[in-house]
C-alpha cells in the first residue's frame, strides 16, 4: 500500500466550494481500481492550504490506472478551477508501525 500526498493550495474565498467538490469527488476515487480510501485535512496555518491524502494499492494505480481514467478528468473538473497552483503530488509509505 502507498498514500499520495498531494498539497494543494486553494484560491482564497474558494475553500468551501473546494471541499464540496472533494466531498462529490470522493464516489470517484473509492471507485477507482486500487484505491484504498481518501481524506483531506485543511492547513490550520494557511486555510487555503489542503492536504489531500488516498491510499493506492501501487503506485501506478495512481499514476496510470486513475490517471489515465474517466475519473480522473471528473476529479480535474470539480477540483481545478478551485486551485491556485498544480498540486504537488508524492507518494509515501510507512516505515513505523508503533
């Protein structure tokens, strides 16, 4: 399993339609092949700043499955015209298990 990270930054004003369009959104990745799950998490510092975080099987289910998908372009369609930059996107997987 591997999460992408991605931080986003939201054009000002926009944060509550931002989070509508995520929470639309959400049916379209838990459809996705490989996805594990989604949530987002709103900057305490910087309220135009989200993390989204979702759990993929692999990498590629990502990157290539959902990118390459229908739903990837409702993903862009209800998000995008909300943000003020492309999202910066990682992948991460745990080291520590407490």
């Amino acid at each position: 399993m591997v999460t992408e990270i991605a931080r986003i930054e939201i054009r000002p004003g926009q944060e509550k339609a931002f989070e509508e369009a995520v929470a639309e959104a959400v049916p379209v990745f838990l459809a996705a092949d490989g996805c594990g799950g989604i949530d987002l998490h709103r900057s305490v510092e910087h309220p135009t700043r989200y993390r989204l975080v979702v759990q993929w099987e692999t990498v590629e289910h990502h990157t290539v499955a959902f990118r390459g998908s229908e739903g990837f372009a409702r993903w862009r369609a209800l998000a995008g015209p909300h943000c003020a930059a492309p999202p910066e996107v990682e992948h991460v997987h745990s080291v520590l298990t407490p």
